[in-house]
C-alpha cells in the first residue's frame, strides 16, 4: 500500500501539488484506478481517482477508516534542537516511523542552535508517516523557551532523561500510562537548575541506559522504549 | 573526556596519522598533555604526550583500565544492507552509540543492494566509539550470503524479525541472555522459504511492535530494546 496526504480530503478531495504529480506523473495513475489517501487525524481513505490532473488530481471516497491503528497512549517528546540540522530531522523521521503523536523543540541553556524551523521538519513528518503507512500526523511545535515549557506542560505523566543517581530506567516507569511527556536535553546536558524546575514541576529522572547518547539518538532510543514497554 | 583510537597502543603508543592531525593541529595537544587512547578491545588509557608530531603523535601510557564498561551480554545484529547507503550508516553509527558488539550485513533475496564495502562503515563505528565513550569496537563483517549465514551462526538465543501471528515482542522473549543474534531483514522482508529455514535453525520469530518500520530504523529500535534489559 502506498498513501497520500491530505488533511482536508472529505471537504476538498483534491491532492496537493507534489501528491499529485507523484500519483499522476511519478507513479502514472489514472482515472478509475484506486489510492488510499490519510488525513492525518487517523482517517484512511480508499478512493478512485476522477481527474488524473498532474498537479490537481481530483478523488472521489469510496471508503473510510476512522481512527487507524490508534495507539493506547500519547507520547509527546520534548527536545533541545541539535548543532547540525540532520540530526533533529533524523530525529523526526524516526520517531513517526516508531510512533509519537507531538514534539516541541525546547531551548535550553545548553542548547547549541538557538534557532529551528519548523517547515522542514513537518514535511519530514508527513513522507515518514505516509512511508510507514499511518494515519495520524504528529504535531511539528515552534522552538519554545524551556522555563516557559516546563510551567505549562499538563501530562499525566512527565519524563526527564537525565544521567544521576535518581533516576530511574525509563522502561521501569513508563508502563500503562495514557499520557507521556519525555524531555531530552541538548549535547551538554540539561543545567543543573534546569533540572531542578523540572523536577519541582512534577516530571521524574529517567535514564535510557549506560550508553552516552547523542541528543538525537537518545530522542529515539526514548521512543523505542515507550512504544516497546506500553 | 574525548578519545583517540589505537589498536595497538601498548606495542605501538602512536596516534593514527588522522588522530595525530586531530589532537596535535585541530586541538593544539603539546608535549606533556594528557588525552585518553582507547584499543577497541575493551582497554582505555591514560597517555601522556611525548612527541607532538602532526601525523606521528607519540604518547606514553600512564594508567590502563581493561574491560572499560563492559556489557554483560553480547549482542550480533544481522541485517540487510539498504538501498540508501546513508541508512545503513546511519543504523551502525546509532547501533554502535546505543551498544552492539557485532555486525554482519546479509544477503537476503530481497535486498535492494547487492554489495557493500565494510570500509566506510567501519569508520562509522570507530567515530561514533569514540564519541560515545566506549573502549569496545564493534566488529563489522563483510556481506554474507544469507543461508550461509544461518547454517553457521552459534549462539544462545537467535532472533528474527518478522511480522507474524506466532512472532513475540522482542522485549518478552530477550530478557536475561549472554549472547544474542538478531536479524532484520530488507524492505521488502525476507521471503517465506528464508523464514522457514531460520526457523529450521532456531531463530525465533519476534515484533518490534506493530510500526511498519524501515530497515535501519527496524535495526536500532531492537537494539534500544535489547539494551534496555540486558
């Protein structure tokens, strides 16, 4: 199965511009032939191309799944962008491959880039969702100062990885719970007094192993460990 | 802490002509400053510079640690190379970051890539040692047709990944081993016939969970996992 994106596909069933010159021109589809387009808000859509317009190919719906392999839990990953842009759409790609519904870039004391667009890294997320065939899109959130985070963030249950005595291995904690935020520092660490807030703020230490993970793959192996243990 | 690389820095306590660049030109090292020298075999050592050449940095070992961190099991991941070369980097350098001990690339019937030079990714593994703080260097094996493979691989526990009814979650079958082979195949799968003869051969079907994932991102999510217990 190979999907398309399209948000707004009941109201508008028209693909965009780079969809359909994929579907039309890339792939030669034609009228009456079948794709499966998702909205990333868990609809799966199979539908029967009417136009084969390469850059508006016009659908019709034939049928609907709601709520398409819906997990069990929210994961929102908070984490400190990396110096090198690769590494945090590295980042994104695989952990929409592996499973995560939001991510907000933090800015930490520590932080190497002081800046991140975010643009890039949603159309990352939309081919890594469409590639590992899901439904839902996660959410792409502008840099945010992390104090600012910290205070606002409402989580049943709130992560941060960090390397100290306390803490406890995140596959030990993670288990059955509905709503997980994990925050992962930058290259440096998290500030001590970063931490400090955080940990007023209700959110647990966790460690994810003996290893010393780049930002990046600690991000992932964060990921890997949630989807894995819940 | 930042580390140099050198096989034999007992017999031959002499930088690399690129570590030698990099500590005396890049960093400044000069006679007398300390760095850390790992052997890839498990020693680190402290060494003192003795002779701050460009490309023949002499250094003198001052105190050794063996078994630096040491793992308690031992973890052989087997895998389809990708068709993007830059996707199987990347599988060893985070592979290597979150703790493997050896690597063979596989020839299955669906691999997209039919050759692969170990080279480069050797360099990977050297690189991402160093930068994670270990003193063990994963091995990393030339391509290997995939029913050789299977005929002669010995150890404890064999996995494969593979989508099936009778597949476990990795996570509840690898807990608590010494030595563990884990195979994940190419985009495309393995075929049935591969299937039924790693069976054959006691590989035990396992899910990394219910994500239709890459290649090399099916690689580091079973690593992660294995990690996290062992």
């Amino acid at each position: 199965m190979l999907l398309f994106y399209q948000s707004n596909i009941e109201k508008t069933p028209i693909l965009s511009e780079e969809d359909s010159r994929h579907c039309v021109k890339v792939l030669r589809k034609n009228i009456k032939d079948k794709i499966h387009v998702v909205d990333g808000l868990g609809g799966l859509f199979e539908c029967e191309i009417t136009k084969a317009h390469e850059k508006k190919c016009e659908v019709r719906i034939l049928s609907t799944k709601r709520e398409f392999e819906k997990r069990t839990h929210y994961l929102h990953i908070a984490i400190a962008p990396t110096k090198n842009a690769d590494r945090i759409e590295y980042f994104v790609e695989k952990c929409v491959e592996i499973g995560v519904d939001e991510i907000t870039l933090i800015q930490t004391k520590h932080s190497e880039r002081k800046n991140q667009k975010t643009e890039r890294l949603e159309k990352i997320a939309i081919s890594a969702m469409k590639q590992s065939l899901k439904a839902y899109l996660p959410k792409v959130n502008e840099l945010m100062d992390f104090d600012k985070f910290i205070k606002t963030a409402n989580f049943e249950a709130k992560f941060v990885a960090h390397l100290s005595e306390d803490a406890k291995p995140l596959k030990d904690v993670v288990t059955i719970k509905n709503e997980i935020l994990l925050m992962i520092g930058p290259e440096g660490d998290f500030a001590q007094d970063e931490i400090l807030l955080a940990q007023k703020y209700d959110f647990q230490l966790v460690t994810l192993g003996n290893s010393r993970l780049r930002t990046e793959t600690a991000g992932v192996v964060a990921c890997a460990i949630v989807n894995a243990f819940n």
